[in-house]
C-alpha cells in the first residue's frame, strides 16, 4: 500500500466536485434589484456589437484605428464581466440568478420573449473564457494579420463574432439563444472564409455553415415544440413546467436541442466540418473552432439539463455521442499530419469528452463545464502556438515539413509545451483535474463509457507528443528557402498568458475557486462513485498518460520523421488520414441525394412535361401537330401540368375520403 | 319568383363599401382623364388622382374598423379580416404606385413601354421613345386591379368574387405585357398568364356551378349551412371544391399550379411584379382564407388531404428549385411560391389563431417583397435591368446601404429572427402546429431551412464575390423609389423588434362574419 499512500501524498486528489449536494437556484432577482454593475450587464455584447458596426459602417476610414478599437471593447467587456463576477461572488449564493430584461419582445398572444439577460454561474464563467481568451486573441491578431489588406474586416467579424457569443450565453430564453446562435454561426461562417481567394477555403465555409444549419433546424423546432408545449421558451419557465410534460415530449424536445449541439460541436455525425474550418486564419480556429463558439453544444446541453434530467432516453444519446467522437477524434488527431487539422481532431475529442461528461447527467455537468473552461484555455493556446509556428514558417502546415524548431522559435516552444501539459493529462495540469473528474464520474455511472474514455486519454497523449516532437524535436525538415523565426511579442504575450491558464487554470478552480461549489446549485451534482477507487484509478489515468507520451516520444521524436507521409500505414492510420470518411459519408447520404433532387426537380419543371406533350404527340404519329408543338411549348405545357394537378387533387381527395 | 313581383333592391352599405367605391370611381375617372386631359398633363392628374384614392380608401378603411357585417344582401362581407387585408392591399399599392412613378433609373422613361401598341423593334417605337411618350393607361388598370383586389377578399358568394378574381386580373395581364426593355418576354409573360389565368378562371367557375348544384345557392353562409347538413359528403361538393380550390392554388401560384410565376415574373415590368408577387399574394390569400374557412370549414377534415399534397409540394419546389436560379426575379419568384406553400398551412389549418397569423405573415411578405422589388429595379445595365445574379456580384463593397437594405428583406424571407418574416413564419407555424398539423410544420420548418440557402447565397454573392469588371452598375432613384424601399425596410425591421402592436390588429380580426 506505500505506493498508493506516497501518490495520496504527492497527487493532487480533488477533482473539483462539490463538497456536498448544493441546494439549486430558486430565487431569480432583477438587475435593479441586484444593483451595482447589474444593470450594465448589456454592455457585455453591445460593446463588441458596436465594435463591428462602427468598422463595417465607416469601412476604409477606419483602417488605420479600426483593429485598436476592435481589441478595446472585449477588453472593455472583460473588465466589465470581472466586476460582474466579483459582485455576483459577494451575492448569497441562492441569489446569483440575475436577469435584466432589454425590452419586451412579446408577441402573438401569450409568448413571452423577452429581451432579456441572465447572469447566473453559468453564463459568468462562459462570459469570462470567452472575453478572456477572446481579448488574448484580438491581440495576437494584431500580429498575426498585419500584413493582411482586409485586416480591419477581420476585426469587424471577430468582434461580431464576440457579441454574438456573449448574446447566445447571456440569453434568458431560448429565442435570445437562437439569436446568437445563428450570429456566431454566420461569423464563423464569414470568418472561415476570410481567405475566399482560396477555393479550399470558400468550400470550407460553405460546407461549415449547411452542415451548421442542418443543426440550427433541431433548434428552431425545438423551440417551437417549447413553445407549444409549455406556452413559453423562458428558461426559469420552462424547466419549472418540464416535470408536468410526458417524457415522450421532453425525449424529442432533448434530442431535437442535441441536433443543434451536435451541429454547433461538430459531434457525430455532424463533425465533418471541422477539420476543413481549419482552413480559417489561426486566430479564427483558436477563439471559434476551439475555445468557444464549438462548446456551445454542450453549454445549450448542460443548460437544459432540466430536461435532459427528465429523459433517460435523451440523455443516453448525449452520452454515446460524447464516447464515439472522444474516439473519432483522437483517431483522426493521431493520423493528421497538418498541424491544425491535428489540433480539430483534438478538439473533436476533448468536446466528445464534455458530451460524455454531459451525458452523465447530474453526476457530470459541473465536470463538463470544468473541462470546458481548461479546454478553452489550452487548446487556444495550442492553436495560437501553432499559428506561431505557421507564421514563421511561410504558413507552412504539414508537421512532416517542421522537425526541430525549439531552436528557432524558443517562446513558441515553451507555449506549446504548456499547452501540452495542459491537455495531457499530467499532474497538477489542467486536465489533470477536469478530464479525470468526468473520467471518475463515468466511472460511476456507466463502466464502459469510463473505460474508452480513460483509453482515449491514453491516445490524447500520444497525439499531443507526436504533435510536440514532429514540431519542435527531431531533425529540421524545413525546405531551402524556409527560414523559421520567432513571433512578435504581440503574438508571443497572449500565447505565454494563456500558457498560464494551461498549467494552472486546474489548481485555481479545484483549490482556489472551486468551481463545482460554483455552479452545482446551475447544474444540479449527485456524487457518483467510480467502480475504481481513487488512488488507484488516479495512478492508471497516469500510467496511461505516460504510456502516451512514450510510445508517441518513441515513434516520433526518437526516430526520423519521413517528409513525405509513407503510405504502406496500417488501415488504422488510413482511415484516420481520411477523417474517417465523414466526407464520404455525407456525400453519399446527403449531399448527392440532395443535388440529384434538385437537379431532376428542375429538369422536371422545365422539361419533362414538354416531353410527354411530344411524346404523346410522337405516339399519335401527327408529323405536323409533332412540329407545332416542338414549336410552341411552353404555356399549353403549363396548362397540362394544371390539368394533371387538378385530377390529383380530385384523386388524393377522393382517395382521402375511403380511409 | 313571379314576373309581377317587385324587384327587391339591397340596400347599400356605402360607408363600409366605401374603399371599394372609391378606387374603383377612382379608376373610372382616370379612364376620363384619358380621353379628356391634354397628353403634358395627364401623367400628373394620373399620379395625383391614384394617390389620392389610395389614400383616401385606406382613410376610410381605418375609419371602418370594428365593422362586422354584411353588406349588398350579404354578397360581400366588411369585417376585421376583410378590413386588415384590404389596408394591407392598399398600402401594398401606395409602395408600387411609388415605383411606378419611378423616371430616374431609365434614361428613357418610366418601366412601361412608350406605347404598348408600337411593334417591339420597329420605327414607331422607336419614334414613340425618343419623344418620351408615356403610357399613362397603367394608372387607371393599376387603380382597378387594386380595386379588384379589394372585393375579391372581401367577396361573400361565389358570383361576386369570381367578379373580383376578374377585375384583378385583367388588368395585371395588360400590365404583364407593357415593360418598356425586353418587349417581346414581356409580351410573351403576358400572353402565357392571359391564357392561363383564363384556363384557371374556367376551373373556378365550373367549380362554381358544382357547388351551386349541391347547395343551391353562391352564399358562403348558405354553402356552409349545406356542407354541414349533409351525413354523406356529396361528390359534387367535393368536385366543386376541388375545382375551386384549382383557381385559388393558380392565383396564390402553388405547385403544380406555379409554372407561369416564375416565366410572367421575369418577363412583367419590375413594379407590376412586385404588385404580382405582394398585392396578388394578400388578396388570393384573402380570398382562399374567406372561401375555405366560412363556406367550407365545416368539412375541413375532407379536402385537407389535397391542402397537404399541395402544401408541402409547394414548399419544397419552392425551396428547392429557387436554389437553382440565376436571375434574381425568377429566384424571387420561387420564393414566392415558398411563401405560398407555407401560408396554406394557415388556409388548411381553420382556427382564428392561424387565420390572424396568416394576415400578419401576408402584411410582412407583401412589403417586404415590393421592397426588394424596388431594389432589383436599380441594379441595370446598357439594356435596361440586370436580372442575374452575376450583375450583384460586389454589390455590398459598392453599395454597402443597398446590399444591407436587400440583405434584411432576404433574412425577413427567410425567417431569420428580429425581422418581422420571423414573426410571422412563428406564429403562423405555431398556429398551425397547435391545430394539430405538428408534422407539416415539421416539414415546412425544412424547407424554410432550405430555402434560407438560396436567400444567403444572394447575400454572399453581393458581399463576398468580386465585383465582374467594374461592379455593378446601380441607377440612383428619385425619391419615389427611395420611400418605397425606405418604408419597406422601416415596416420589417420594426414589425420584426415590436411586432405585438399589429399583431393585436390581427388577432381583433381574427373573425369572418357569415
């Protein structure tokens, strides 16, 4: 047992989790009420928001000052949103439910959709990561796009995009969600495909945004079956009246908000977009493709755990789509070779692991939320680094073209290096808390989906270390004429501050500001003990990890890296290099289907019945009357096809009348 | 009825007919004017005397509201439906009559032709445009075809409002034909919706006797009094609304009733296009709402089955074809025919809730439709108007305020939230879904999804395509049209943010007298 006493010793043991069952939120106070900085709260979103507006309505004017501006006002915004924490960390803590209501958008009758906010928890640690990280990354663009012509267009969307996020978390109602929800899905959209002189780009931000909308739809019916069913779309309203509602509503109610999460987190099966939104500017990828706008699935899912809570059938799905992207996106994370596309397969998976944690329900939301906010710390900073390494070497992305850059670029190096720590898994790192507690936590309540997700741990250090030692280790690979150089410090500071958050954002939320005290009385928690004990189960999530980052160290750093990708891999590496064939799959299933239905839909409107008059006209063998109607056409086809649909409504109706 | 006997006339409501008497007095005058008015001054008269009758009607509509009663023996019928529908026609006109006094984007003119008699290419027209000759006949046939508008949704039996469907249509079909550029499709647009609106009128009426032959009388109310005598539905009641129905889905342009839309669209001069696709939309729409809801919703349950067929036909050809188009007047026309299929979910569903949502998602569509109409009137080139989609390439690096002007109406088609399209697609979903039509809306919910594909891809192309040579080439409107789009734009933004006060309008009006 002295192992297992000198890791109790030496581990960090606490997960976060709140010490007891915390009663939730009852009370909801006004922002009046509340008073202070409350009633401010709207400047949150409408400073950003005018930020875009102010760029994109002055335009060339601005070009000089626009992107000062552009980094000021989230900055403004953070600042706001920390007094704002202060002051809600002062409020008792069955209070810290605060809304403001903008303006009434009530209509038709009895919907209630107010303009209004809510600050509770929740939506104070969303507005922290994405003011946070969201001002970091404005700064580092400053670098990163210098020498862009359309710099100041880039900012105007960033910003957009950063009011349209603070909206979709701020929302008080379902509606307001939606709002933002289409808004950080059209900034994505415009934002992927800021390079739009590259084709691959162009498709990309097309194919994010179709793919996006499929999930928007589950969304917008979502709501509307809200709507109808509990006469409003108001959080508070609706997860009060959900117990009254039969399970089979709520059931469709959660998997309609699923698709929508789905479709926003780039979760099977709707994940094939992410990978190509990589062709975005790094900054993009950092702040929209991986520390915010993807997890707004889970953030849409955790919110809704009133419902979720309420349907077993709902809340299984959360959980077996949380383990098959972990797996799909750690797969795809080993076999990529192009640094960013590595990173998405990253993402992929760590959101797979907020899914699983989600999916737990009670037992995991608050480790969910956990991992998300480490997440979007070290995987911004990951992607920053990476940016880093791209802009010195001529936007250079295959990691086979990279080998040896810790001499180059030292700053970078140390970033990534934390960025690494942060995700690995490594004691006292950033998931070395949150990853383990939804680890635990599955543990508890569904064996199996806590053993693949301790499995893919194991392969998240593997990829991380092939990612690390392909880059900066080994021997240089770069071509002649590549002449790698460290960043401007105005890319380098956001980097090394996010690298902090990485190393220590998990002992700050587990020792200093609990964050499971924090937001159980939002989520709800309900202890649930691992089928493993802790000590034990602590040293396999090491060993596990270590086993990673050695077989990746092995492979990758020890060994030459062969410039070009060899192709006599296994069937694994293949798929993985394919994305698992996600493109292949929506082609065949949907996209083809698709353009063939169009396609024959219009052929069929311009010209078939045409072709049944000529046909008929063939038949009958009336050389002449085949002649004039070749010649006339149109408008008698058109009076056919009036005539055909006459004697099918005559059919369907009296076909109707016989059931 | 014995020979000897007195012919008993109805009294006139003149007060409650009065928007009616007015546009349609309007209109005879200006026939006058015509004939008397020397030819410098006519245009003004014209103008002076259309805008003054709209005005005035719609004066008196407001004036009328609460009213709720049927007039001339019960032939027509003044209540909140009619009411709100006729304002919504009316205000619908004062937009387009605005674009067609439009004279600053042609060099040559108005939109119409200088004399629609001159043969396309020849001399005379030549001779006729170099001396800036106007047709101001389409002042008096616009005054009629919105006085046709306005009995036709306000049409109690079935006599009048074939009477309705009439002087709405004729006219339009003259005015199909008149475009000033591309005479021959304009012709052509004409001709194709002359003969088969004739085709669909002959439906209608035989329809007409079916229904006559079943119940013994054109009343709505008396129809609905027979509908629900029976214990065996009749085979003529059935034919005879099947056959109706045929006329009603040619006017809204429901498939596959559709196919001239997308032909007469392109081809109408844009200002009668955009009457087509906003005025002709409320006031079918009307109509279709008052004959389904008082004749015949009594048996719902028998004809809705043809309502789903066509319904979600409608919607996804829509939808689906419109992501097809490259010119932008047909694409608006598939959008159109869109909007159709989702507003028969309100005809098919009869309650006062969908029926109010209805009138409120017409109002929406309608202005915001001769909106975006306005600003496909401005984007030409050396020929006249430019009507593909290539010539918007860039538009929003050229033209920032126009390209966001169109961009809302687009998002308002498409239901995208704080537009008053929003507005209206919820409610009138949610109406129809609290009837019980959970899995249309399902279905319609998919193809708006689809169909907002083909709305952003023309925001696209107008802000992130490079301009094809030097960019497009955009007319600058005299005020007339720079009000109508304007107000269109004032109307679906701030329907979309505070909608509650005309939805309250609607939902007072959520009624049809019988």
């Amino acid at each position: 047992m002295s192992i297992l006493t000198a890791a109790q010793a030496v581990l960090p043991m606490s997960d976060g989790a709140p010490a007891e069952n915390v009663e939730p939120i009852t009370a909801t106070i006004t922002a009046a009420q509340a008073g202070g900085a409350f009633p401010l709260m709207w400047l949150l979103f409408a400073l950003p928001a005018v930020g875009a507006a102010v760029l994109l309505i002055v335009g060339r004017r601005s070009d000089r000052w626009g992107y000062l501006l552009a980094c000021a006002l989230p900055i403004g915004s953070f600042i706001l949103a920390c007094i704002l924490l202060a002051q809600m960390m002062a409020l008792p803590e069955a209070d810290r439910q605060v809304t403001l209501e903008l303006w009434n958008w009530t209509f038709a009758g009895s919907f209630d959709a107010a303009f209004a906010l809510r600050l509770d928890p929740l939506s104070i640690s969303f507005v922290m990561l994405i003011t946070g990280v969201g001002s970091l990354i404005h700064i580092y663009s400053i670098g990163y796009m210098a020498e862009d012509p359309k710099r100041r267009l880039f900012f105007a969307y960033l910003n957009l995009f950063v009011a349209a996020m603070l909206l979709l978390v701020l929302a008080d109602n379902y509606l307001l969600v939606y709002v933002g929800w289409e808004g950080v899905g059209l900034a994505s959209y415009l934002l992927v495909g800021f390079w739009q002189y590259k084709d691959s780009a162009a498709v990309a931000a097309k194919k994010a945004f179709v793919m996006n909308r499929v999930g928007d739809v589950g969304l917008s019916l979502a709501i509307m079956l809200m709507f109808l069913t509990f006469g409003t779309v108001t959080f508070s309203d609706v997860f009060e009246a959900a117990p009254e509602a039969s399970e089979t509503t709520l059931t469709i109610i959660g998997l309609l908000l699923l698709l929508a999460a789905v479709g926003k987190s780039a979760q099977f099966p709707l994940q094939a977009w992410l990978l190509d939104a990589m062709e975005g500017p790094t900054p993009v990828s950092a702040l929209i493709h991986a520390a915010t706008m993807v997890t707004a699935g889970v953030y849409l899912v955790v919110r809704s755990n009133a419902i979720f809570d309420l349907s077993t059938t709902a809340i299984s799905v959360v959980l077996a789509i949380g383990v098959i992207t972990m797996t799909m996106g750690a797969w795809i994370a080993c076999a990529q070779d192009e640094i960013k596309k590595s990173l998405a397969g990253s993402t992929m998976s760590q959101i797979g692991y907020m899914f699983l944690g989600a999916g737990l329900g009670p037992a995991g939301y608050v480790f969910a939320i956990f991992h998300l906010l480490m997440h979007g710390m070290f995987k911004a900073d990951l992607f920053l680094s990476a940016g880093s390494v791209m802009h010195g070497n001529d936007d250079q992305k295959n990691m086979r073209l990279y080998g040896g850059l810790r001499v180059a670029m030292k700053v970078t190096m140390v970033a990534f290096f934390c960025g690494f720590l942060g995700i690995s898994g490594l004691p006292p790192f950033d998931s070395w808390f949150s990853k383990d507690g939804i680890i635990d936590a599955a543990l508890g309540v569904n064996v199996f989906a806590g053993l693949v997700a301790l499995g893919v741990a194991g392969m998240t250090a593997f990829y991380m270390t092939r990612m690390l030692a392909m880059t900066f280790f080994g021997s240089p690979r770069w071509a002649e004429d590549q002449h790698p150089h460290e960043s401007p410090p105005v890319m380098t500071v956001p980097m090394l501050i996010l690298s902090i958050g990485a190393l220590f954002g998990g002992l700050f939320f587990v020792y200093v500001a609990p964050i499971g005290e924090w937001l159980a009385p939002v989520t709800g928690y309900e202890e649930s003990t691992p089928v493993i004990p802790e000590i034990p189960l602590k040293l396999t999530s090491l060993a596990i990890a270590i086993i990673g980052i050695a077989l990746g160290w092995r492979k990758y750093a020890t060994k030459d890296v062969p410039r070009v990708a060899p192709t006599n891999v296994t069937i694994l590496t293949t798929a993985g290099r394919h994305e698992l064939y996600g493109n292949a799959f929506n082609e065949s299933l949907f996209m083809r289907p698709g353009q063939y239905l169009t396609r024959w839909l219009v052929w069929f409107d311009n010209r078939s019945l045409d072709g049944l008059v000529r046909g008929i006209a063939t038949g009958i063998g009336d050389l002449g009357g085949k002649l004039r109607l070749w010649e006339t056409g149109y408008a008698r086809s058109y009076a056919l096809s009036m005539l055909g649909g006459a004697l099918l409504l005559g059919v369907v109706v009296a076909t109707a009348r016989w059931f | 009825m014995t020979p000897s006997a007195p012919v008993a006339f109805p009294d006139i409501q003149w007060l409650q007919l009065a928007p009616i008497i007015v546009v349609l007095g309007a209109a005879a005058i200006e026939v006058l004017v015509e004939a008397f008015a020397p030819r410098t001054s006519r245009r003004s008269i014209q103008i002076g005397l259309t805008f003054a009758a709209l005005i005035v009607a719609f004066a008196i509509i407001v004036i009328n509201a609460g009213t709720f009663q049927l007039v001339v023996a019960g032939s027509a019928a003044v209540d909140g439906p009619a009411l709100f529908l006729q304002g919504a026609v009316v205000l619908t006109a004062l937009l387009v009559a605005l674009l067609m006094m439009e004279r600053k984007v042609d060099p040559s003119g108005d939109a119409f032709a200088a004399r629609a008699s001159a043969m396309p290419g020849s001399e005379d027209e030549r001779q006729f445009t170099a001396r800036g000759y106007l047709q101001t006949e389409i002042w008096p046939l616009f005054l009629f075809c919105t006085g046709g508008m306005m009995l036709f949704l306000s049409a109690n039996d079935l006599l009048l409002m074939f009477i309705g469907l009439e002087i709405m249509s004729l006219p339009l079909y003259l005015l199909a034909g008149m475009a000033r550029r591309r005479r021959l499709l304009s012709q052509e647009a004409a001709m194709k919706y002359f003969l088969l609106g004739a085709f669909s009128s002959a439906f209608f009426l035989y329809g007409a006797a079916l229904i006559y032959g079943f119940a013994g009388t054109v009343s709505f109310g008396g129809i609905a009094d027979a509908v629900v005598g029976q214990s065996q539905m009749s085979g003529l009641l059935l034919g005879g609304i099947v056959l109706l129905c045929v006329g009603m889905f040619f006017k809204v342009a429901a498939v596959p009733f559709h196919e001239w839309a997308p032909d007469v669209y392109q081809g109408s001069p844009t200002p009668v296009t955009a009457y087509m696709a906003a005025g002709v939309k409320v006031a079918a729409f009307g109509a279709f709402l008052r004959l389904m809801y008082v004749a015949f919703g009594g048996e719902a349950w028998e004809w809705r089955p043809a309502f789903w067929v066509v319904a979600i036909l409608t919607f996804f050809v829509g939808a689906m074809i419109g992501l097809a188009q490259s010119d932008i007047k047909r694409m608006l026309a598939y959008s159109s025919i869109a909007h159709a299929g989702f507003l028969l979910l309100g005809v098919m569903a009869v309650t006062p809730d969908s029926l109010s949502a209805s009138m409120f998602y017409l109002l929406t569509y309608a202005i915001a439709t001769v909106g975006a109409f306005g600003i496909v009137m401005l984007i030409r080139d050396d020929s006249g108007e430019t009507t593909s989609l290539d010539a918007w390439r860039g538009l929003g690096r050229t033209h920032p305020l126009l390209a966001t002007a169109f961009t809302i109406f687009l998002l308002s088609f498409a239901g995208i939230p704080l537009t008053a399209g929003f507005i209206g697609k919820f409610t009138l979903f949610a109406s129809s879904a609290a009837a019980g039509e959970g899995w249309l809306v399902l279905l319609a919910v998919i193809a708006s999804a689809i169909a907002a594909f083909f709305y952003l891809r023309v925001v696209v192309i107008m802000f992130f395509s490079d301009p094809v040579g030097s960019g497009p080439s955009v007319a600058t409107p005299s005020w007339a049209t720079q009000t109508t789009i304007v107000v269109a734009l004032i109307v679906t933004v701030v329907l979309g943010l505070f909608p509650q006060a005309v939805l309250n309008i609607a939902d007072h009006a959520d009624v049809f007298v019988r």
